[in-house]
C-alpha cells in the first residue's frame, strides 16, 4: 500500500481559508509559522476551517455573518477587523456588502448591546475608509434624521390634494437605480400588502408604493370616484416625486389604474405589469358591484368581509395561512367606506378595452388559476387587446395572486423585468 503524502484535512482547511481570509493573509501567515506557533497553525487549519467551515451545511456569508456577531458580542476586536476586511474583500460568492455588513451590526445592538455594536460600528467604518476604493464604496456624511427604515422607506404625503400617504425605497446596493417601479395595490388593501415584493426589488431600484385615494392612510374625498381620477392622482404623485418613466406593478384595481395611467399620460410608464385584473366587467359583473356598494351603504363593510375574504384567497389559503387572511380582514374592516364605496364604483366602470391597443409598453399580464373575480379568461382578452403583452398564469393563485404565490410571483416580475 502506497503512502499519500498529502493532509487531506490540512488541505481542504487551507482551501476554505484562502477562499475566506484571502490569499495574501494566509500567505502571511504560514510564512510567520515557525517552530513555536506551526502545531498552532496546523490545529485551526484542520479544525476550525476544515471541520467547522468545511461543513456545508450553512453558505459561507451565512457563517461570516455569525462570527462577526460573535466577535461583538464576546469583544474580540483583533479577530472581528480581520473578518470585516476578508468579508469585504472576500470572494464574489461569499463577500458581504457593505450594507449587508451594516446589517449585521445593528442586530448585534439588539443581541450583544448597544456598546458592543458602538465600538463595531467603529472599527468597521476605519476599515470601510481603507478598503472602500477597492470595492467602489465611498464613506460620506448622512444625517441620522434623514434615515429611512430600508424595510419600509420614507414615508410622505402628497403636497396636492386629495393627499396621497405613500413610501419610497431607495436601491440598497448604493448604485444609480436600475430602474423605479410603483406598487399599486388591490381594493380594500394598502400599500403593506407589497412589502415582499418591494423589498426585493429595492436591491437595485427605487420602489414607490403608495395607498389609493379612499384606502390605507390617503385622503378619502367625497364619491365617486373615476377610474381616470385614480390614474391623474398617480400622475401627479409621479410627478411630485419626480420619478420620470415607471415600471408599474399593479394587482386588481391597482392594474385597472396603470391602464388608465398609461392611457392619459404615457409618457410616465415604461413597462406594466397588470396582476388579476381586467380592462372590463361583463353587465352581470357590473351589477354585482353595484350590488356590494348598496350593500356597503346598508351594512358596512362588515356585511362583504367574508365574502370578500372567500375571493382573496382559496380555501385551502385560508385554511393554513389564517394569520395572514386576518391581516387583510383587519384592513379591509378599518378602510374608510366612503372611501371603499367609491373605489368600488371605478372599479365597477372600468372600461379600457376598446383603447388598449394604444398602450405601446411591454406588459405582463398575470392570472391566477383559481380567481373567481378577474378569472383566466379575463387576462387572456387583456393580453390579446395589448400590442406588446405576454400572459402567465400561477397556479394554487386566487385574487390576491401576489400574497398567495410571493416566489412565483417575484419570480414571474423578475424575469419580466430582466428583458423590459
């Protein structure tokens, strides 16, 4: 039998270092290893990056992250500024961000206390100062008040009136915004139910979100109200923000209002995604609206929740994720019902069928399997009116499609978006 000269584990540990600390710092030091510190050198080689960092049970950023807040926590400063500067200048596949790295410091002044993540913040920033031009990052001054939560955004209100409550999200990774996208949410919800969603994209664009007039936290004018009302109350927000052209994401009503806006002022959309909605109702369905106004008038808002609830969602939604549902009864009960009455009465006279072939913008149109109010069938005569339209339909999707099927539906926005 043959003797292999080679330490597997010595090997397998000095690869997981380099891919972690960088070759230049392991060079470092093996070269200082001598006749004191080589067993030394050996043991952590071997179990610490072999053992522990060659399990491949978390991703390598996962366990960057834990040790820098390890390191916090126990306050072993030599060791943390040694992974700050590996995490920053680390492989592409495992390197934190430094808005990732941030991250990590403001949990540890949740978990390892406030002077632990003080004295973090510091050594990390001296060291974001050294190797910031390396990784095109430039360290300026901000003022705390001018923060916004990256998981919410600034919020703010319409200067013109009715005022428009709404947020917006600046791109986290620091860069020029690929793009600005509006969220447009459904009838009876807010601009919350995008929150998944605005996240994601956020990584790389700028994400408005905004509530409808009569719903969430805008004002509620006096009724009815037009679908054209709703889509110059988004031109003037557009404006006000001075977003220039959008990708509009909207589901349901929120679609009905992209149409519309594309339609009276193309020049501020460049791309839509239409979500579980239609570009007209059928004269039963009209009267089914006008059926729930009077209803709303009689009994509130109350007298549809269920109902409303069973549109939403499928049963079997409702059945595993009643926490969820819940969160969009409890909304839909606190709407204003002036308001929702005459959101109702847009939706209901929504009509852009016949003008649809003028909308010259790369359009996804998403259904949802199981949707009783704007069925299959509805997304399909919507794509087909449109010049430059592509259909998809989730499956296990009712009405509210972006809140059942989150993945799917990201992942059908994503895709769209990486060739719009």
């Amino acid at each position: 039998m043959s003797y292999d000269p080679i330490d597997h584990d010595f090997e397998r540990g000095l690869h997981n270092r380099r891919a972690i600390l960088g070759d230049a710092w392991v060079e470092r030091s093996l070269n200082n290893a001598n006749t004191f510190n080589a067993d030394f050198q050996n043991l952590i080689t071997r179990f610490a990056w072999n053992e522990i960092w060659g399990r491949p049970g978390l991703e390598q950023k996962t366990r960057r992250a834990i040790v820098l807040s390890i390191t916090i926590a126990l306050g072993r400063w030599e060791e943390f500024d040694l992974h700050v500067r590996a995490a920053l200048l680390g492989e592409e596949g495992n390197r934190l961000t430094p808005d990732e790295l941030k991250e990590v410091l403001i949990q540890s002044a949740i978990y390892a206390g406030v002077p632990a993540a003080n004295t973090a913040f510091t050594h990390a920033l001296a060291i974001l100062r050294e190797v910031g031009p390396q990784i095109g990052y430039a360290v300026e001054p901000f003022a705390p008040a001018a923060t916004a939560h990256p998981g919410i955004g600034r919020e703010g209100r319409t200067a013109s009136l009715p005022a428009l409550h709404y947020s917006v999200r600046g791109p986290r990774n620091g860069k020029t915004p690929r793009r600005t996208v509006v969220l447009s949410h459904a009838l009876g919800c807010d601009l919350t139910m995008w929150d998944h969603l605005a996240n994601l994209l956020s990584e790389d664009s700028r994400v408005i979100a905004y509530d409808h007039r009569g719903q969430g936290s805008s004002d509620a004018p006096a009724g009815p109200y037009a679908m054209a009302d709703l889509a110059d109350d988004a031109a003037r927000l557009l404006r006000e923000l001075d977003s220039g052209p959008v990708t509009w994401i909207g589901l349901s009503m929120g679609g009905m209002v992209g149409q519309e806006l594309a339609l009276r002022h193309p020049s501020l959309v460049s791309a839509l995604v239409l979500a579980n909605t239609t570009s007209s109702y059928p004269p039963a369905a009209q009267a089914m609206w006008e059926q729930r106004i009077a209803t709303v008038r009689e009994g509130g808002i109350a007298a549809i929740t269920e109902a409303v609830m069973g549109r939403y969602f499928h049963d079997g939604f409702r059945a595993e994720r009643g926490a969820t549902v819940e969160r969009f009864r409890r909304r839909l009960l606190t709407t204003d019902q002036d308001g929702y009455v005459a959101c109702c009465s847009a939706v209901g006279g929504v009509n852009t069928t016949a003008r649809l072939p003028g909308i010259n913008v790369p359009v996804l149109v998403i259904a949802g399997e199981l949707d009783a109010g704007t069925p299959p069938a509805m997304a399909e005569e919507l794509a087909k009116q449109l010049p430059r339209a592509q259909l998809r339909v989730l499956p296990q999707a009712s009405h509210i499609s972006a809140i059942e099927q989150p993945a799917a539906f990201a992942a059908l926005v994503l895709e769209f978006l990486a060739d719009a």
